[in-house]
C-alpha cells in the first residue's frame, strides 16, 4: 500500500471515529440525563401525563428511542454524503 493510500486511511479513520464518538456521547447524554432529572425535578419527573403513563416514562421510552433514530438518521445520511465526495 502506497503512503498516500495509508495517509488517507488514516485520516478516514480518524474522522469515523471523532464522528461515532460524539454521537456516542450525545446519546450518552440523552441517557444519563434521565436519573438526574428524577432527582432533581423528582415533582415534574413523576406527574402523570396519560392514565399512569408518567415525564419519566415518555422520556426513557419515547424520547430516547427517537434520539437514537435520529442518531443514526444523521450517521448515515453524512457517511454517504462524505463517502460521494471521494
């Protein structure tokens, strides 16, 4: 393999990873900000929204699961637009 060719391997890589990684945290976030809300908006966290559906639940069902479609919407929607660019 050329120089060039491990060069370019190496910033594609690079790029993934920075690109997976911050994803990653994001959805982290998302996550993790679950626990601290029900312990420091424990009131609003647990008000009843439907019948006995209650903020905590629509958040970790609903809001979750679209963040990580959302997620990986946008993920491969900028692989393929940076994988036509080269």
């Amino acid at each position: 393999m050329s120089s060039n060719k491990a060069k370019e391997t190496e910033q594609y890589v690079a790029r993934e990873f920075r690109k997976s990684f911050s994803l990653g945290i994001l959805f982290l976030l998302v996550t993790l900000i679950l626990p601290i809300l029900n312990q420091f908006a424990g009131g609003f966290m647990f008000r009843k929204l439907f019948g006995e559906m209650s903020v905590t639940y629509a958040y970790s069902v609903l809001l979750i699961y679209i963040v990580a479609w959302i997620i990986t919407i946008y993920y491969v929607i900028r692989t393929d637009r940076e994988e036509e660019a080269h």
